[in-house]
C-alpha cells in the first residue's frame, strides 16, 4: 500500500501533463470511414471511445468506436491492433462483438465495437436490488463468456465490475463482457510496464508480475482471469 501511494502521489503531475498532450483527435461530428462520431461516452489510459453511427444511411447501427489520442506510438498502436485481432477470434453472446476497424488520417488504429447501453455489474445489481438467484444467473453468463476467450487462450487480465455491463433486452436482461484493452495469450502478456488495469483485481501472479518480482511470463494464464471473478463475485 506504501508503494502504490508513491507511486500515485508520483503519477499525478504526470498525468496532467498527458492529459494535456493527449487530446483526442477527432471530436463528435467527424467521420472515420462510413461512421460518423455522436458523443464522447468514456475515456482511458490508451484511448477515448466515442458512440457513432452510420453515415451513409445504408443502415442504421449504434456502434462504440475506441480510437488512440495524442501522438502515434508504435507500441500503443500494436497494442491496439492485438486487441483486434483477438476480438475477431471471439464471438460469444456475452462478448461485446468486432464490426470494423481501421486507421485515421493521422495512422492511429480505431476499433469500431458493438455498443452496449448498459450499467455496470455491481450498480445494476444495486439499483434493481437484485436477488440471489438473479446474482448467480449473471455470473454464470459472466463465467461463459470467460470460459470463451479461454477457450482461445485469451487472458482478459482486467476483469472488474465496470467491464460487465448488463443491459435490457426483450427477454428481461443480459450481460455483456467489454473492454480487451490489456488481454493477451496465455503466456505472452504484454511488457509488464504496459499492463494497465485495476490492481485490487489482480491475482498474486499478475500482480508480481506488474511489480517486477521475478515472476516468469510463462506463468501468467487463464488463472488470473477466474481470480478476478472469484473477487468479483464475492462482492456484488
């Protein structure tokens, strides 16, 4: 805890001055192929997604388009185009799905991803006051989509309550689980510099990893993941 409290006391002023060299490229209105961008809906340590739809009224579709900011980085770019090509791979109900990708005028890669209206696990489960057995429906459909991507030796390695999102349907409810931005194959992660998610869901290995204790690549698998949802249950 001291260390994360240095570490978050060092970041600040790093972060502002990021944020300020960091500004999205493109703003609502602008285009990106046929997507016209609506509204800014969330933004992060890689990126900024936007809700979009279709601009050459071929057809109507609400899209989320996730799309790098501030200056090409080549690393941060590949990340992206890795996030890609596992999404591509995945196709389950309770996996927000791949439309369409591309790069910018600038050659930032973008992502144009299924959007999902929905709330967060833990405040949809507080505002429906959501009972037991609905509870268990939602982390079984939770653990299926899990169960998919590591099916494929996709590690997610940043399961929280904010990236299952449940949304209405006509048949009452569902789950949808987004947000691949630091998944990687099971025994390849990425640099542990660029492993950039919530640290009270990592598991011990992850987290010795992410903190440089000797911990070997080949090490980190699908058990991070059911980790994370061990703690993700026992709090929602």
């Amino acid at each position: 805890e001291a260390q994360t409290s240095a570490l978050e006391r060092a970041r600040t002023p790093l972060d502002g001055l990021l944020s300020r060299l960091s500004a999205p490229e493109l703003d609502p209105g602008d285009t990106l192929g046929p997507w016209r961008l609506t509204e800014k809906i969330a933004s992060g340590g890689m990126g900024v997604v936007y809700a979009a739809e279709r601009a050459d009224d071929l057809y109507a579709r609400k899209v989320a388009v996730k799309l790098l900011r501030g200056l090409p980085d080549p690393r941060t770019a590949e990340r992206l185009a890795e996030e890609r090509r596992i999404l591509a791979g995945l196709q389950h109900p309770n996996i927000a799905r791949l439309y369409d990708g591309g790069t910018t005028a600038a050659g930032l890669p973008y992502l144009v991803m299924e959007f999902v209206d929905g709330r967060p696990l833990d405040a949809w489960c507080r505002e429906h006051a959501a009972g037991l057995r609905q509870r268990l429906d939602l982390f079984v459909r939770i653990c299926r989509a899990v169960q998919a991507a590591h099916a494929r030796l996709v590690v997610h390695s940043d399961l929280k309550p904010d990236n299952v999102l449940i949304k209405r349907t006509e048949l009452g409810y569902t789950s949808k689980l987004i947000d691949f931005d630091n998944s990687y194959v099971a025994g390849d992660p990425p640099p542990a510099a660029e492993i950039v998610g919530t640290i009270n869901y990592y598991s011990p290995e992850l987290l010795s990893y992410v903190q440089e204790d000797g911990i070997a690549a080949a090490e980190l698998g699908t058990a991070s993941d059911v980790f994370a949802l061990g703690l993700i249950y026992s709090e929602f």
